[in-house]
C-alpha cells in the first residue's frame, strides 16, 4: 500500500540510572493499517533502571488501567473511508469526462481541494486523536501526587519541514522509585542539590519525534496538478468543450 504517513520519534535519556539507552519508535499509517516497529539501543541502563527502581505509584483502579490500554482507530477508520470516497468521486468525474468530452471544474477542483484537506490535515488530525496521549512530552512525566516523577522540567519547540513537521523535547524529573524510602518525602517538597547531573534518580531524556506524509499526498497533488494541465490543454484546444458553471 502507498504510505500515507511516517511518524519516527527517538529518545535519549541523557541522565540517571538509565544513561545512554535511546529508544526508538517508528510508525506507518497507510489505507488498510498502522504498522509500528520499536527499538532500545544500549538496552542494559534502561533495564538494570526497571530492575533496581521501586515502584511508588498509587492506587492504580481497573478503569484507568483500561483507559490506558487504547481503543480502536475509529477517527482514523472514518477519515480513511471519507478519503477513500473523496477517490473514487474523483475516479468517476474524470471517467464522466473522458466519455463527454468536458470537465465541470468547479467540480473537479472542488472534489479534488476536498481530498487535500483531508490528506493534509484530516488523516494527522484523527490518527492523532486516536492515539490520545501516547505521544507526550516524553518518556517520565510530571502527573502529580501518587505518581514516581517529581520536579519535572520540559522544554519543547517544534519546525515546518519538507512535507511534513518535527518535535523536539527535552527535559529532566527525579524518580522516587531510586530514593531511599525515608528520603522521598523530601524530594517531594523540593528537589536535590545535583549540579553536576550525577545522581542515579536524576532522570534526562532528550527526543525528538518526525511527522512526515507519505507519497499518497505527493501522488494526490500529481492529479491537481494533471487536472489543471488538462483544463489548459482543453480550453486552448477548444474552449466550448469545457463547461464551467457559473452563480
């Protein structure tokens, strides 16, 4: 299947106990599926951290457990099917063509804008929605009370690219599964004395995440660009061939 969208994201924890690891995720969008593939590199930190961390979060009930677990695609599924149509609308507009012999433009633009949209803003928007909150700021982040990281600090920034955009994060937060019990209380209150970025609880990541569109878009923006050849060629050829309706 032509790809509709690329999403790769990596990220790098820079301090703490798990130092050095990079985990990295790529995900395929396309009309039938959303294929994603998941690797650690430098994985011994990232699982001697798991292993030797206590675990302190609070309270954890069965709904929110299911809440976390994801639900189906259904916003994607939905746009896929309005694409689909808004294709195959546009199929059978240039089929009607071929066989009178004239476009009606407003339609074939109209149809064919439609579609633009729909790639270009409508398939991110409804994968993203449906994703909810697996793409955040980054690995740990601050949740408030009952939860392991405190003091969180996070910048991020974002840039335009080449079809398609990127998302940079930053940040650092102190793990209360690596202080000792008797300790945590006062780490909740306020943070260490770490300037040097030494300590095992300490945690930094750095990240970045690509979101870029697939060739569906480029091939989609070949047919607009077809379509408007065909309208030039048709009007130089013979202007009463091409019926464009008016207010």
């Amino acid at each position: 299947m032509v790809p509709w969208l690329h999403l790769s994201g990596s990220t790098e924890f820079t301090s703490g106990k798990p130092e050095r690891t990079e985990l990295i995720l790529e995900i395929d969008v396309d009309g039938n599926e959303v294929t994603q593939e998941m690797r650690i590199e430098q994985a011994t930190p990232f699982f001697m951290w798991l292993m030797v961390r206590d675990s302190v979060e609070e309270n954890v009930t069965i709904e929110e457990e299911e809440r976390s677990g994801g639900g189906d695609a259904e916003n994607l599924n939905n746009m896929r099917a309005f694409v689909m149509i808004t294709v195959f609308s546009t199929a059978l507009l240039a089929g009607f063509a071929a066989v009178k012999g004239g476009i009606r433009m407003r339609w074939a633009l109209s149809i064919w804008m439609i579609g633009l949209l729909m790639f270009a803003i409508g398939v991110p928007m409804a994968w993203m929605m449906d994703m909810g909150d697996s793409l955040d700021d980054g690995l740990p982040e601050d949740q408030g009370p009952g939860e392991s990281f405190y003091h969180v600090n996070s910048e991020t920034g974002s840039a335009i690219v080449f079809i398609g955009f990127e998302f940079h994060f930053e940040g650092n937060g102190w793990d209360l599964g690596m202080v000792d019990e008797e300790e945590r209380e006062a780490v909740k209150e306020a943070p260490p004395e770490d300037p040097e970025n030494e300590h095992d609880a300490n945690i930094g990541w750095d990240g970045e995440i690509s979101l870029r569109y697939g060739n569906a878009l480029t091939i989609w923006l070949t047919i607009g660009l077809l379509l408007v050849l065909i309208y030039v060629y048709e009007r130089k050829k013979n202007p009463e061939s091409l019926v464009i309706e008016e207010e």
